[in-house]
C-alpha cells in the first residue's frame, strides 16, 4: 500500500493584508519613530553632542532622500541633499580637527531643509516602494561608484 502525504497548510501569513499593507503610506506610529531619531540627531547637531549614530541617521536619510529623488518622487530634492552631504563632509572634516560633531548655521539649514523634503517624500509614496529604495540605496552604498563619498 500507498503512502499518502498529508499536507498541512499553516497559515503564517495572511496574503490579502500583506498586500494591502504593501501598498499603502506607511503607518504614522512607524513613520514616528523614524522622525524621532533623525529629528534627535540634528537636534545633537545643533548641540555640538552629535555622535557616530547620529552622524549615520543623517546619512541614512540623505542617502535614501537622494536615491527617491532620482527615482523621480520628489526630484527638487537634489539640491537640499548635496548641500546636506557637504555639510556633513565638512563636520567629519571637523571632527578629525577638533575632536567633536558639529555643524555651523547654514549647515545645520540644509540637515533641516533635506530632511524635510525626505519626510515628504515618504509620506507620499508606498510602503513597498519606499522598502524598495532603501534596497536600491544599499546596493548603491554596497557597489561605491565614484559620486559616492566613504567617510572612514
């Protein structure tokens, strides 16, 4: 006689609402929490207590503003990106000089104008698409072309 398989079928995730979730702006309670840790790390910025973390937040987020920009959501954002990442060349200038994390005014200007652009940039589009360019973002970092800058 036969063996016979029994499948079992375990329900691990709902397919319609991992599609819905998908397509949908990304929920406000997850936004936040991005907020609040970029919004910190400026305000650490501005304090002149900045630290390797913060230092990686704004990174993160310029990157990742840049990236959508080219993408085409939002591609006024360029601008406010470049002069952001100057800033924070110049602040890692500054800290192999004098020891800490700072930015001047008009610098920590264009952390803040960046920023902005960057939170209206992933208010607007999907969540699936906003994961997607944060892929597309660490591939760019991982593979190193020549306009992106490595601070060691």
């Amino acid at each position: 006689m036969r063996k016979h398989t029994r499948r079992k079928v375990y329900e691990l995730v709902n397919p319609i609402t991992h599609a819905m979730q998908g397509a949908a702006v990304t929920a406000k309670h997850l936004l936040d929490k991005l907020r609040m840790k970029e919004l910190s790390a400026i305000e650490s910025f501005r304090t002149g207590t900045a630290t390797r973390h913060d230092w990686m937040a704004i990174a993160d987020y310029l990157n990742l503003c840049e990236c959508l920009a080219l993408d085409g959501v939002g591609p006024e954002a360029l601008e406010p990106c470049q002069m952001a990442q100057e800033a924070l060349g110049s602040a890692h200038e500054r800290l192999q000089r004098t020891g800490r994390l700072g930015v001047t005014g008009p610098e920590l200007q264009a952390l803040r104008d960046a920023y902005s652009f960057h939170d209206l940039q992933r208010q607007s589009i999907s969540r699936s698409r906003y994961e997607d360019a944060i892929r597309t973002t660490a591939a760019r970092i991982r593979s190193a072309p020549e306009s992106v800058k490595v601070y060691a």
